[in-house]
C-alpha cells in the first residue's frame, strides 16, 4: 500500500487498518470511515469499485496526470517526432524522451515504453527490471518527470499482486525513485517509509539498507539533514565493512559525503572522498556516474569551503572542468548530473574570481 493515510483525516495507517468494504478505502477508525460514507464517499465509491478498488484507482489516476506533465515537459523537444517503439506519432498520448539519446532517437509514449518493459520482464528475468528505470538504447536511467510517470506505470502494473512478489517490491522502489527525480521528494518520502515497513514485516535482515539509503536521500532533499547524516554514516560505516570496493559502498560514501557537505563538514567530506575517488575510478572507471558525482562533492566541499586556499579554489574549478566535459560526453548535456555540474562549475569559477580580485579597499 502506498495510500498510507488516513482518507478522512489523513492519520498515518497501520498495514491492517479499517477499509471500506466495497472499495477498500482505508481509515485510522471505522469512525472515521462512517464519517468519510456520509461526507461525500458514497457518490464515489462504486466508481472507485469499478477502477480495481482504491489503491489501483488512485495510482491509474496519479499515471495519467504524470504522463500529462511529462508530455508537456518534453513537447519542444519531441515536435514532429514519432514513437520508435509503434512508430506513430502523438496521437492519443503525446510523446516523451527522458534519458541521453538524441537526434530522432528515444522518442516514445509512455504506454509503449511501459508495455515494453512489462514484456521484458515477463521473459522472467529480475535483471530485465531495469528495463522501468533506464532506456533500452542509450542505457541511461530516465530522468526527471519522464522517470515519474514510468514509476507509476510500474507501480499501477504490479501493485495488485502479493506483497511477497518481487516484481511488486521493485515497483515501490520505482516509484518512490521516479517522484525523487520529479522533486516531489515529500511523495517520495512516504512511499519509501511505507517501502520499509513493508520489507522489515516480510523482507531478510538486510533487505532494508537499499531503502534506508534512498530515505537518507528523500530526508536531505526535503531538509532534514541531520536525519540524513546519521542514517548516510551508518549505511557508509556497515557496508564498508562488508566490502570497501562494491558500487553500493561507494554509493553509500557519494550520500555520506553529501550529507556532510549540506552540514558545511567539508574537511570530513574531503577526506572520506579522497579515499573514496581512487577506489570508484579503478572499480566503475572513470566514465561512471557515480565516480563524477563523487568528483562533483569534492570540488563542492573545496570552493564551498570559506577557509578554502586560493590553491584549493584552482583544484575545484579544475575538477569540475574535467567533470563536466565527461557528464557532456557521456551523459549528455539535459542530463540532471550535467546540469549540476556545469552550475557548480560556474560557482567554483565565481568564487575564484572574487578571491583573486582585491577588494577596492586592497587595491587603494
Ligand atoms: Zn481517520
Ligand atoms: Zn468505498
Ligand atoms: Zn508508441
Ligand atoms: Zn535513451
């Protein structure tokens, strides 16, 4: 369940809580669930009987208009494109591109790029999952409103089966991913609250710590930081010991060091990155995303720095330099990662720029 509130007075619900006995509405009380009936749930309840009771009928609800800002969002880019999964054009539904391909390439509709990932995964392979987070031609995960929609896609599509289904468990991660990248992060915050309730009532010991790290995210980018830091160490100190050169360590550190760097840490962050850089390079090489982003967190923990060198200053602006050039490359430049780096970059360049031009008092 993902409609983890109360629908009369939107108290957090327990797993087992009352639900209309049509639709299966949820409530904190069935006085609450009586009081719902008279206010105004009786004229929409067979409605929402007939569109697979209440948590189907709002995710199909919540598809469409995700689908409608991601078609919006992308129509400059997609005019006079075609599908290249059905080659038609925006007929019913218009059309979309959120990853790195370009030119005529990676134009699709949702539908179709959801109907393709539900037949790969179909084949019965959990690795063809990947098929709902990143497209199939460039590799690149989707993102931004583009990944939303797809979230829902995948969450409307396995939500009716058992909790215990795997596909079902990897769709609360979809879309709790999806409305991160969408920067609906309080959405995203309680889809992964109600992710982790979930895998510690039916998940093994150590099913959570993907979560955890994903709600460390959702708690930093809604504010929470402090939240964040404590969870980030822990998840970055456990794995670590598990195994200091995996990619979910080195994950991990990037988050870590995020944390620290919003908490203006920025010594511990330097150096829990100039151990961490070295390793991501010789591990997931040079090009990877993961080793830019830990490459983006130094810089940023250099030129954000007030005690910071003029030497110091040059090394940030110099790594963002080579960083960019390759987030462009590799990722192409409407990727979020180039976009945060290249607006570092500029940052970096203007801090330099104050810090070697005296101020008029200096210079009289
Ligand atoms: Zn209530
Ligand atoms: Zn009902
Ligand atoms: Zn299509
Ligand atoms: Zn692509």
């Amino acid at each position: 369940m993902i409609l983890t509130n109360c629908a009369a007075c939107a108290a957090p619900l327990a797993h087992d809580a009352p639900r209309c006995r049509r639709c299966l509405t949820r409530y904190c009380s069935s006085t609450c669930r009586d009081d719902h009936w008279r206010r105004g749930h009786q004229q929409i309840c067979g409605e929402i009987h007939l569109g697979g009771n209440a948590e189907q009928y709002n995710a199909d609800r919540k598809y469409k208009e995700a689908v409608a800002v991601a078609v919006e969002a992308c129509a400059a880019d997609t005019a006079g494109q075609t599908c290249f999964i059905c080659m038609d054009g925006p007929v019913e539904e218009g059309l979309v591109r959120g990853c790195s391909c370009r030119g005529a390439a990676g134009v699709a509709h949702v539908s179709c790029l959801a109907r393709q990932a539900q037949v790969a995964v179909e084949r019965g392979d959990w690795q063809n999952f990947v098929r709902w987070s990143k497209c199939g031609l460039c590799e690149q995960r989707y993102h931004g409103v583009v990944y939303c929609a797809l979230g829902w896609a995948c969450w409307k599509t396995y939500l009716g089966l058992a909790e215990e289904d795997w596909e079902r468990r990897l769709a609360m991660t979809a879309l709790g991913n999806g409305l991160f990248e969408a920067e609906h992060y309080e959405d995203a915050l309680s889809v992964r609250e109600a992710e982790l309730a979930m895998t510690r009532r039916i998940g093994e010991p150590g099913d959570d710590r993907v979560i955890l790290s994903n709600l460390a995210n959702s708690y930093q980018k809604a504010g929470r930081l402090e939240d964040a830091l404590s969870m980030t160490r822990d998840l970055y100190a456990g794995l670590k010991f598990g195994g200091a050169e995996d990619q979910e360590t080195l994950i991990s550190a990037n988050n870590y060091a995020a944390s620290l760097r919003d908490l203006n840490r920025f010594e511990e962050a330097r150096s829990l990155l100039r151990e961490t850089i070295p390793v991501a390079q010789r591990v997931v090489g040079e090009d990877s995303e993961i080793t830019l982003q830990l490459k983006l967190k130094y810089a940023q923990s250099l030129y954000k720095d007030d005690g910071s060198t003029l030497d110091d200053l040059c090394e940030a602006v110099a790594t963002l330099e080579e960083t960019a050039r390759i987030a462009r490359r590799v990722l192409g430049g409407a990727h979020p990662s180039t976009t945060v780096i290249e607006a570092s970059l500029q940052n970096s360049r203007a801090t330099l720029r104050a810090r070697e031009t005296p101020s008029p008092a200096e210079s009289a």
